[in-house]
C-alpha cells in the first residue's frame, strides 16, 4: 500500500518562510512524477508544480516559481517545497500526488497559514 505524507505545515507570518516535505513508503520513490497542490478555502484545487523522477521540476505559474522551489532527492526519498515571502493568500492546505501510469496517489495535505 502506498503512502505519501506531507509535512511541515504551520502558522507564519506575511513575509516568513517554510519548507515542506512529501515522503511516499510502500513504492519505488523514483519512479514517480511528484506534484505539490494547494487548495485554499473556497477555491478548487490547484497545481504548484511537478517534479520529474530525475527531479525537474516544472511550475504551474510563473508567479509562483519565483517564491516557490520544488526540488526532489531520490536517494532521500524526498520530495520539498521551500516557499518565501509568504503571503496570507497563500494560506492553504498544501497536498502531494504521486503518479505511476494510472495510478495516482494523494497525501491528506498539510495545513499553511499566513497571517499577522
């Protein structure tokens, strides 16, 4: 059975700074294309970027990669998102999807909060 947990959520303050992290147990890290998602209240979900197994990642906006870095260590097992110059629009709750040809596995989301 596959896993993917994320961590690192939190409160922080506009302008502050957090990393997350995405681990999967029960597969073979490498060969998943990884993805970060986020979901704010009332909104749909939404893509931040994916990250290839030779770890390239790709950003859904441009807005986004300059305050927000997916990277991926394979022999870590590890998937991150360092993210800066938080804003309270970015306050979310922020999931990881694995995908293997059709399989596709989700995290239950780590939750961000930005504000005062």
């Amino acid at each position: 059975q596959v896993q993917v947990v994320e961590s690192g959520g939190g409160s922080v303050q506009p302008g502050g700074s957090l990393r997350l992290s995405c681990t999967i147990s029960g597969g073979i890290f490498v060969i998943y294309n990884l993805g970060w998602y986020r979901q704010a209240p009332g909104k749909q979900r939404e893509l931040i970027a994916t990250v290839t197994p030779d770890a390239k990642p790709t950003y859904a906006a441009d807005y986004l990669r300059g305050r927000f870095t997916a990277a991926r260590d394979n022999y870590k097992k590890e998937m991150s998102l360092q993210m800066s110059s938080l804003r309270p629009e970015d306050t979310a709750v922020y999931y990881c999807k694995a995908v293997f040809a059709k399989y596709e596995y989700w995290g239950q989301g780590t939750q961000v909060t930005v504000s005062t």
